[in-house]
C-alpha cells in the first residue's frame, strides 16, 4: 500500500468512528488525550487490508506491512466555547511529534505520523506550529472533523523520508 492510499483509508474511516462515539466528545471536551484508543481503531481499519499487523514493536505504536506508523493525540490550548479552558502544552505536543519523525527516521521501510489535533479550527497561532511539522515531512495531508459534540478537530498524516 502506497502513502495515498493509507492516507484514503484512514481519512474515510477514521473521523467517522471518532464522531460516533459520544465518550470521545468528553475527551475533546475536557482536553484529554485518547492515545490507546486511537492505536486500537487504526489497528481496526488496517485489519481489513491485511492481518500483517504489530503494536509496539520496535519502538513504534503500529507496524502494518512495510509499514511503520507513530500515533498522537494533540490537545489545544485555544479558547473555544464548547471545551473546557485549560493551558495545555501544544509546543510540547509538537516537539513530541518531531521526536517521533526523528525515530521514524531511522527506520528501513515506509514511514508515517498520524495525528489527531482537538480543539482546532482555522487558527493563525496553528499555523506556526504546523509548519515545524510539514517541514519534516516529505507529504503532510490534512482532513478536519468533528467530535459528537461538535468539538473541532483535524486528523493530520504525514509521509516521513
């Protein structure tokens, strides 16, 4: 499987599962992190092209194929009516990313970060910080989303070299 299609994959899948389930909305509204849980629906889509599948095996969240796929969940600290305000770490969020793409890095294979950012829409603060991740990556694609409860969010995927 090639990045773009992975990327079809998870981008049709993936925000649709996130917005069914109502207890990732008090997730999204308390700013909490669903790491485990996202690693076990990603696991869920890719079973269905191929049971060649590994969690947490060399220092990396998924192994799918030839694939080697790190996971985040980034929680914001932007105002929003319908969270909770809380001062959260988005550069230490970002920073963790990079550690991750830098451990990619040295992988033999295919390469991906997938990350879900929540609260976010169309922020200029955003901006900044994204860019320290599209800069180290070969492609990064996006695809906003909703939680249950409305809650704004965007799933990013980014091809590391």
């Amino acid at each position: 499987m090639e990045f773009d299609e992975l990327w079809s994959v998870i981008k049709n899948e993936l925000p649709c599962r996130i917005k069914l389930k109502k207890g990732l909305s008090v997730f999204a509204f308390n700013r909490s992190k669903f790491e485990g849980w996202l690693k076990v629906e990603v696991c869920d889509i890719l079973f269905e092209y191929s049971k060649n599948l590994k969690v947490e095996e060399e220092f990396v969240d998924i192994l799918f194929e030839d694939w080697f796929i790190e996971l985040k969940t980034v929680n914001t600290s932007y105002r929003f009516d319908e969270v909770e305000n809380k001062t959260k770490p988005v550069t230490k969020n970002i920073e963790s990313i990079e550690k991750d793409i830098m451990k990619l890095n040295k992988k033999e294979g295919k390469k991906a970060v997938l990350f879900v950012v929540f609260p976010l829409d169309e922020r200029k603060e955003w901006n900044s910080h994204i860019s320290k991740i599209e800069e180290k990556c070969k492609i990064l694609k996006e695809e906003p989303f909703e939680f249950f409860n409305s809650v704004k969010a965007k799933l990013y995927m980014g091809l590391v070299e």
